[in-house]
C-alpha cells in the first residue's frame, strides 16, 4: 500500500536528526511491503485534509520556529481537520510545541500555534536537558517504555484532562513538574524526545505506522508483523539506562 | 606578578609535575583549574605580562588546527604561550599562560562559549573567529545563541584590535559589520564549489531579513558566496583568499593565498577545503600580527596535521588513518575529504557519548553518511552508542550484512585491521573521547608518542 507522508517545514525544522525518524518510517513500511510517498509541505503550500496519511513536524531553532509559525498558524484549521478524519501525526520538540495553543515568552509575548495539542507552553529560565525513559501511557501500549533525549527551555503544561504520551521514569519531561511526556490527541502525538525518537522505540513507529495504513484504507488499525530488531532494543537499552543513571532530576 | 599569584603560579606548576608524574595525562588543565579556582583573575594578569599580547582562534570547527597552523608560522620567530593540547576552557588557558615561562606571545585556541569572557581577560591583539556550525546541541545550545554571546564579546573589543572573519559564514561576517580594524577571509574557486546546501545547513536564511540566500558558491558546510536577493546582503570583499584550489588526494591541497600584501601559491599537507579555510584564518590571525608573506608560507607549508585531527600510525604491515568527527559539518568534510582520496573498503567508526562528544547522539543523523554507505564493503560501529551508530547505518541504507557492531573500541580496531589487507589503510572515524581512547591504545602498543611530548 502507498502511504502519502506529508513532511512539514523539513528545511526550517530539521534540528533534531529529524530525518532519522522519516528514515525509520520509510524502512519499517517497506519491510512490511508498503511504499513510503513524501511530499514536503513548506511555506506557501496548503494542507488539504484527507491528502496526507501521515503528517511530521520536526524541531527547528528558534529563529527557524518563529518564521514558519505563522505560515503553520494559517494551516490550523485544515490540521485541525486532518487530525479529525484520523491522520497519524507525530510532532518532536519545537513542533510540539508549535501544534498547542502556543507559546509564552520571557517577555510575556505570544507566539499562536496550530491548536491540535490541548497546551501551552511557557518560556522558562533554564534549559531541560538530558536522556528521557517513559513508560507509555497510550492505551494501545501501556507501560512500554520509551527511550529519547530532551533539550527544551520551553515548559508545556497540558489541559486537565489531556492524554498524555508517557509518564515520566527518568529525566524532565513536559515542564519538569507534572511527571509526564508528550501529549495525544485523536491518532496525532507530539512529544519532546528526539534522539531521534523512533530508531531505538521501534514500536512507536510501528503504531504511527498502523495508523497511517488504517487512514490510507480507510480500515481499523491492524498491528504490524513484528522485525528482529536487535540493533533496535539494544540501543533501546543503552539510551534507558543512560537516563536512568544521568537523566534530568526535575524538582517535585 | 603580584605575590600572590606568584605564588599560585608556583604550586600550580607543581601540580602539572605531580600530575604528570602519577600518569594523569598531561596534566594539562589540573594546574589551571586551581589557579582559576583560587583567583580568576590570574589570567588577567598572566595575559597582560605577555609582552606581544595574545592572539586567540575561535570557531565550532578548526580552531585546534587553525591554532596549530599558526603557531607553524610563528614559532620560528617568537616563543609562544600556546594550548597545543586543545585544552580550550578559561582553565586550560590559564594553565598554558602559567607553564610558558619565557613566552612573548600568547596564541590560544578558545571554546566558543567561553570567548566572551577570554576576551574580556585576556584583552586580545588579534582575534580570528572561523565558523558556526550546529554542535554539540546539549552542551552549546543552539548556535545562535553563540553568535549573541560572540556579538556582545566583540563590541567590548579595543578599537584596535584586530578581528579576522570568515566572510564565507554569513552569521561570522556579520559580526564584523560596523567595525574598522577587520581583515575579512574567505575562498573564491568556484570550481570546487558545490552548488546546494548539504542536508541540515545552517545560516542559510539572509542575517538581515531571513529570506534564504542564493549560493553561488558553496564550499563547507553553509560556508560559501552567498546574496539575499530581497535585500541585497552578500558576502563582503575578501581581504584574504583562497583561489586555483588543487587537491591532492588524502595527502594535501594546494592553493593560491591572496593577502592585501601580494598573492603566493601554498601547498598544504593535509587535506580538504576545510583545512584551506583553516590556513586562511591562520594566514589572517598572522597579518594581523604584522607577519610578511613569504613567513606565512613557509609556516603553512610546514605545518603538519593537530592532534588526532588527522594521524596515520603503523601497524605491522598496514596503517591506521584517525580522522575526528564531531559534528556534522566536520563529519561531512571528513567524509568528502575521504571520498575525494580515493576508495576505502573497509571503515571503523566510533561514538561515544560523554560531554566531550555530546551527551546527544542525535547529530549522527544530521552527517551525510549515504553517499559512503552506497561504496563500503564493511563498516565496524563502535564506542559506548555502537548500536545506535549501527541503526544510523541500517537505516541509512547500508545492509545489513556489511554491518559489525563491536562496541569495544580495541576489539572494533583489531576486528577493522583484519578486515584490511596487508599494505592496506584502515580509516577510523573516532567522536572526541572515542579518539582519545583509541589513542592510549596506540600508545599502549608503542605505536604513537602521548600528546604531551608529540606537540611543538
């Protein structure tokens, strides 16, 4: 099956090893059979809702964010849909933040963003940085543990009520105080880790993955045929226990 | 020197011989760390007892080699304060400053982040400032930060002192926009230029008005001619330039120097256009020390590659190549610089994860590795991240069958000679500590000599 990727901003928001994730996406789809189809979407053009199976939004500097920000702002309501009619989406680190409500300054500015996340996220004083290990609090996977790495100044504190990507085993998390990670809405993810993400948390790419063919045949999701993914849990395992031994220690 | 930092100064020199005597390295920051602990200030007063003042070399990329090169050219004429080792903190320099007694001229090598506050102490004659280039995200933050902190650095600077820039970098050149004493270097050949940006440049958006650039030239990285086509920022006229570039496989590059004082071919001995920008901001630190033409040549010429920057050892009957990485700009050009000397069968490549290399291992995504991995029969991933250096791999498109995970770095060296043949070269892409421990390797098989005796 073809899965139509639609990658945003890819030459503004690329910071993070962001290809690494779009590379795991493309492999792990062909080893099932399926064909990875992606199409950049920068300033200027329109996301039409239904198009995409898949949707990425990487990190940029904050230069880059603040430049495509209102570019990303006029594609909310269109994002807004897609997300709606079932569109896997998975954004990292600065898109993440950009896909809440958006983003507070130290000095009190306001930066909109697309509103598909329930949050907001506020400027802080130091930068949370360090290795990450979640346990998933998805309902398709509970407990499975999530290894990354986390560079953030920004703290997002979810709605009440907002599902969460993961609570937090080791290092900071969304704002260094709740104890969990990342956010959920409908088939659409946004978390801070990169590393990047999906190389060591096979899974995960596996689910969005899921996803995407579930929008692309209009169908239900189906689980993927499991890959041997040595390489995979061993760095997994290595990136876990670098967070549990020097992770970020948030104050709670 | 005021007596007490006489005194400081003695038990630090001390504690370099202790250090060296218990075989802790080259005890080359321990003596500095307690002086800058016991009184910072000390390095204010060890800078301003250099009767030639101090030269300081700046950049995300080079500036152990641009330090090195420059030290080439000047050595012969005077004796030099100069951290060889790369121990480039405010305790590696005041360490430096405190064991070269005798020494007329301070030449340091700084890390970017603390340049503000060298600047701020050592009140520089010369600064050269070569490149930015995202790094070491956890460490450096993003580079713009950098540049803010370089901004405010630089208009503290005397009125004249000497600031060398790489005008190639636009965000670097624009730092010397609204001052007078500049020498501005950069490359101008454009038949060794590439005409798009690699994956992940930076500094591609226009410093003025954020439209990207229009390349007409690119050479490393986002180093290259650059104008804005809405707002008609370009590159400034070079000072200092590199024309009629040759390359000469992996064992040098020759190019035309362009200075204000006359033009002189050079031939370096190590390669890559990344090492033409490094002679360039040597060559410009250097004018702006008043040294002629015909000094800056020999000294260039003469210049062999810094520590672990590029080093063949012997082993038995085959070598061993060590090329640093540690970014993804410099693992680009290493890469280019390999592909450019010819075929390589076999690699062994080394990530570790310590401060030193970047507690983030992300950047390994961010290094254009696919053109090598369409051409390798074998590559051996090592150091403590191994595995994730292998995904890198697999997932770049290398099969897996040409794929060893040996995360042990002696293990992973051995394994990668077996895999050459005899009169062979073995290339070994070490991250900074994954370097420094295939080193002590090499030492420990009397292959190489410690860098604390190989240097000057």
């Amino acid at each position: 099956m073809i899965v139509r990727v639609g990658h945003l901003y890819p030459e503004y928001l690329n910071i993070y090893a962001d290809r690494g994730n779009i590379a795991v996406f493309e492999r792990r789809a062909a080893a099932r059979g399926h064909e990875l189809q992606v199409e950049p979407v920068s300033i200027g053009s329109t996301v039409v809702p239904g198009r995409h199976d898949l949707l990425y939004v990487g990190g940029g500097q904050d230069r880059e964010q603040a430049m495509i920000a209102p570019d990303l702002v006029r594609h909310g309501a269109a994002l807004r849909q897609a997300v709606g009619r079932g569109v896997a989406l998975l954004a990292v680190c600065g898109g993440y933040q950009l896909l809440g409500r958006g983003y507070r300054g130290r000095d009190g500015s306001w930066l909109e963003g697309a509103s598909i996340f329930e949050h907001e996220t506020l400027a802080g004083e130091t930068r949370m940085i360090g290795d990450v290990l979640l346990e998933s609090t998805l309902p398709e996977a509970p407990g499975r543990t999530i290894a990354g790495f986390e560079n953030h100044a920004g703290r997002t504190v979810l709605d009440e009520g907002a599902a969460t990507l993961g609570r937090v085993v080791a290092g900071y998390g969304n704002d260094g105080a709740s104890g969990f990670e990342g956010c959920r809405t409908e088939r659409a993810l946004g978390t801070y880790l990169h590393g990047p993400l999906l190389p060591r948390n096979p899974w995960l790419a596996d689910l969005l993955l899921a996803w995407a063919l579930a929008h692309a045949s209009g169908s239900e999701p189906e689980p993927l045929a499991p890959l041997a993914d040595e390489l995979e849990r061993e760095a997994h395992a290595v990136s876990a226990a670098r967070a549990r031994e020097r992770g970020g220690r948030p104050a709670r | 020197m005021g007596t007490r930092l006489a005194l400081e100064t003695s038990a630090a020199r001390l504690v370099a011989r202790l250090s060296r005597a218990a075989g802790r390295g080259g005890g080359t920051t321990l003596p500095g760390k307690l002086v800058w602990k016991l009184d910072p200030a000390a390095l204010d007063e060890l800078a301003a007892a250099l009767p030639q003042g101090v030269a300081l070399v700046s950049a995300t990329n080079g500036k152990t080699t641009t330090t090195a090169m420059a030290s080439s050219i000047l050595s012969p004429a005077r004796r030099l304060a100069w951290n060889h080792s790369g121990a480039n903190l405010a305790s590696g320099i005041a360490s430096t400053l405190l064991t070269a007694r005798d020494a007329e001229l301070g030449l340091l090598e700084v890390d970017e982040f603390v340049l503000p506050e060298v600047i701020r102490r050592t009140k520089p004659g010369v600064v050269a400032l070569g490149n930015l280039f995202r790094d070491q995200l956890d460490r450096y933050g993003e580079l713009e930060h950098i540049a803010e902190r370089w901004r405010a650095a630089v208009e503290t600077l005397a009125p004249d002192t000497i600031l060398a820039v790489n005008a190639d970098d636009s965000l670097v050149a624009s730092l010397a926009d609204d001052r007078e004493s500049v020498i501005r270097f950069g490359v101008d050949d454009p038949s060794r230029a590439r005409t798009t940006l690699p994956h992940a440049a930076d500094s591609k958006y226009c410093v003025r008005c954020g439209h990207p650039y229009r390349y007409e030239a690119v050479y490393v990285g986002h180093l290259g001619a650059y104008r804005c086509e809405v707002c008609g920022h370009e590159r400034p006229p070079l000072d200092v330039a590199a024309r009629a570039i040759e390359p000469e496989g992996l064992d040098g590059i020759a190019f035309t120097l362009t200075t204000p004082s006359g033009s002189a071919r050079v031939r370096l001995a190590v390669p890559g256009l990344y090492n033409v920008y490094n002679a360039l901001s040597a060559a410009s630190l250097c004018l702006g020390l008043g040294v002629p033409l015909d000094e800056l040549v020999s000294g260039l010429e003469r210049f062999r590659a810094a520590f672990g920057r590029f080093e063949r050892f012997v082993v038995g009957e085959r070598t061993v190549l060590l090329l640093l990485i540690k970014n993804p700009a410099g693992a680009n050009e290493a890469l280019r610089t390999l592909e450019d000397g010819g075929t390589e069968r076999t690699l062994v490549v080394a990530l570790n994860d310590r401060i030193a290399d970047g507690r983030d291992v992300s950047w390994i995504w961010d290094v254009d590795f696919e053109p090598l991995l369409s051409r390798v029969e074998r590559i051996v991933a090592t150091g403590e991240r191994a595995a994730e250096l292998g995904l890198r791999f697999t997932y770049g498109g290398l099969p897996p069958e040409r794929l060893e995970v040996v995360p042990e770095l002696e293990a992973a060296l051995d394994r990668g000679l077996a895999l050459t043949a005899p009169g062979g070269e073995l290339v070994v892409l070490p991250t900074y500590t994954a370097m420094l421990g295939l080193r002590a390797i090499a030492t420990g098989r009397g292959l190489t000599r410690p860098y604390w005796e190989s240097a000057e």
